[in-house]
C-alpha cells in the first residue's frame, strides 16, 4: 500500500534580511531584522514549485489573489480572509494613447479592490498571516487607504484594530476606519508621526504593529499585481512600468514578483521592464536620494500634496525602492499638484477612470518621459493606479 504526500497549501520557506541577508522562522511573528532593523521578505522554495505547481493550470482557478496561495505566506488554507481582492483589470487606454500616439498604453486599476485600493491585497495577506501566527490586536500608521484595509480585515477576522493618521486625512478615510470599527487616532503631523506613535503603542499596549515593512507579509499582498500584470501580458512584460511611490511597497512587490517568475522559468520574455517611481514636487525623498546617487533616503521637509499616499516624507524601505529602481534600469520624477490634477482629469473625460491622485500622477509623469524622449512611442507602457478618486472629495 502506498501513502501520497498532499502538495503544501504554501510553499514559504523562510524570511530573510534584505540588508545582511540572516534568515528567520516564518513560524514565529517576526517584525524587521534583530541585527541591522531593515525589512525581512518572505522566500519560497522554488525548486519544489517547479516540480509541483503547473502555471497553467494555476490560472484557471477561482479569481482573486489567494489563486497564487503556494506563493503567498499562509500556511492552512482556514487562515485566508478575503473580501474578493485581487485580480483587478488591466485596460488598454486606446482613446488616451492615441492622443500622444502611444499605441501601446495600459493601465491596471486598483481602485476596483475592496476598500477602494491596492492596500486592501496587501493587508489580506498581513492580517490572514497575523491571524495564523495567533496575534490578537493590530495597529497601523496610515495615509489614508491601508488604514480603511486594515479596519475592514481585521473586522473580517474579529480582532480589534488601531488606526492612526494625520488630522488633515480627508474625512471618508476616517469614516471609513470608524464604520468597521477601528479605534480612529488623529495625529498632529505627517504619516511619519502616526507611525512614531504606532511605534509606542505597539510597545506600551501590545498591539502588533503592521506599518509598511515593519512587518513581512504586506509585501507579499502587494507582489501579486506583478503576477497578474504578467499573466495578463500573455507570460510576457511591458517595456516600462510607471508606479506612484510613498511607501513604496507595490513598486518592490511587483520587482520581487518578475523576479520570482523569472526563477520558476514561467516568464516567456528575458527582458524585465524599467521600473519608474512617481513622486508629487512636494514630498519626493526618493527622487532627491537618486538622482544623488544614495542608498538611502533624507527625510523630506515639510511634505505636502494633494495626493496624500504620496506624502510620505522618509519610506523605512529607502534601499529596497532604490535597489529595485537601480537593478530595473529605472528611475524616479517628480510631478506637480497642477500636473496630478490635470492628469486625473484626462483619465477620466478620456477613459472613464477615476483615478486616485496618485493613480494620477503615472499619467503625468509619462508626459513628461515622452517630451524629454526618456519613453518612446513604440514601447509598452503600463501605469498604475492605485486607487478610486472618490475617498479625497
């Protein structure tokens, strides 16, 4: 008689450093590195992917993001919370490409997630993996969105949640936080206090602090735009990607996710796209960090823009989003409130997409490319917007 082993549910196999590169136990709840306080992200065993997982096959699943779970960190399947994220479409923007005669113009919109936004992948995989590893309370710093994710997850899985966010957050972020339940703090200050004061409580109180890479699993939500983005080019990638970056999470999530297909040999192209990071004029720490040519961010004084996701003064993952842009061949520009309003406007009149602020500023910061001949017309080109245009009215 003969026994069959059942094919893991998850094929995650450690978490390590991105800075000096020591591993640690997924089994436990991990925060950042213990040596150097720098990101951990998550690893997978590849080589047993390969053997047991088939792509095609992969892709015929139930729609959403948990059809990618060997690739995602929960372990038991009874963990997953979902609300329906994932799996959100990618639009060829033929009216508005053909105004600057780009015939290759695309656009993957996040706004049609649940909460409205990107973050809601992000934190249904926190949360889910929080939930598995038994935390019982969790807290978050939050511009905006992943604030209203976060309430809503947590909602789904019983556990209470904290959010803290600036005074001057538009009021459908806070009421959103409210309505599903959250305790709501308002700071004095820019997402870079909220999280100084997460930080404390999380110390003081016991809650369990998800702040963008101050844990391992909100990456992993995120990465899965880049498997959709190549599963939705055919296997294939477009020549440049244009991402709005604060935290910057999405933009090394869908750098990790290439990489991660291109290891499992499901990529049927060898060239990966130049990634591009958008920040508004008035808070870019990425920008000034590389045009510098630095490994890390400055804090940016003074921050502010309309496009609140983006006023984020110092990202704690400076050297991954610089890394990311350095290895991609990209790079990072700035735009202003006048050029983000414009924008937002094309896309809707154009394309019928209300797009966030930050969504936005893709399109912008593609006009100016073109002009200084950086993008050429002839090249696949995808922007990302990240999230509905209704929460900032």
């Amino acid at each position: 008689m003969t026994s069959t082993i059942s094919q893991p549910f998850s094929f995650l196999s450690h978490l390590e450093c991105n800075f000096c590169h020591r591993h640690f136990d997924p089994h436990q709840i991990q925060t950042t590195c213990l040596d150097c306080n720098q990101p951990l992200v998550a690893c997978y065993d590849f080589t047993a992917i390969k053997q047991q997982v088939d792509r095609d096959q992969l892709i015929k699943r139930h729609k959403g993001m948990w059809r990618w779970h060997e690739l995602l960190p929960v372990l038991d399947a009874g963990y997953i919370l979902t609300l329906g994220e994932g799996d959100t479409p990618l639009l060829h923007l033929e009216r508005l490409g053909s105004t600057s005669r780009l015939h290759k113009l695309y656009l993957k919109d996040e706004g049609v997630n649940p909460t409205g936004s990107f973050k809601a992948r992000g934190l249904a995989a926190a949360v889910s993996k929080a939930w598995e590893l038994g935390v019982e309370k969790l807290i978050i710093p939050t511009a905006g969105n992943a604030g209203g994710a976060l309430a809503a997850y947590a909602a789904r899985a019983g556990m209470p949640s904290h959010v803290l966010m600036p005074s001057d957050t538009p009021l459908p972020f806070q009421r959103e936080c409210i309505l599903y339940g959250a305790q709501l703090t308002l700071v004095n200050g820019l997402i870079n206090e909220a999280g100084r004061q997460a930080g404390e409580l999380a110390r003081r109180e016991g809650w369990f602090d998800v702040s963008t890479f101050k844990e391992p699993y909100r990456l992993e939500g995120k990465k899965v735009m880049g498997y959709e983005i190549v599963q939705q080019f055919n296997w294939k990638l477009p020549d440049v990607i244009l991402y709005p970056t604060g935290g910057g999470t999405g933009l090394v999530g869908i750098w990790k996710a290439i990489n991660e297909l291109a290891k499992l040999g499901w990529l049927e192209t060898d060239r990966h796209p130049r990634m591009i990071a958008v920040q508004a004029e008035g808070c870019a720490p990425v920008v000034q960090a590389f045009e510098k040519g630095a490994e890390t961010c400055s804090l940016f004084e003074n921050a502010a823009t309309y496009a609140s996701g983006l006023r984020v003064p110092k990202p704690f993952a400076d050297r991954l989003i610089l890394s990311t842009l350095r290895e991609s061949n990209g790079l990072a520009l700035t735009v202003s409130e006048e050029e983000i309003h414009s924008a937002q406007s094309s896309l809707a009149v154009t394309e019928g997409v209300f797009a966030a602020p930050e969504g936005a500023a893709t399109y912008a910061a593609l006009l100016k490319l073109l002009a200084q001949g950086i993008i050429h017309q002839d090249e696949k080109i995808l922007l990302l917007n990240t999230g509905h245009g209704l929460k900032y009215n």
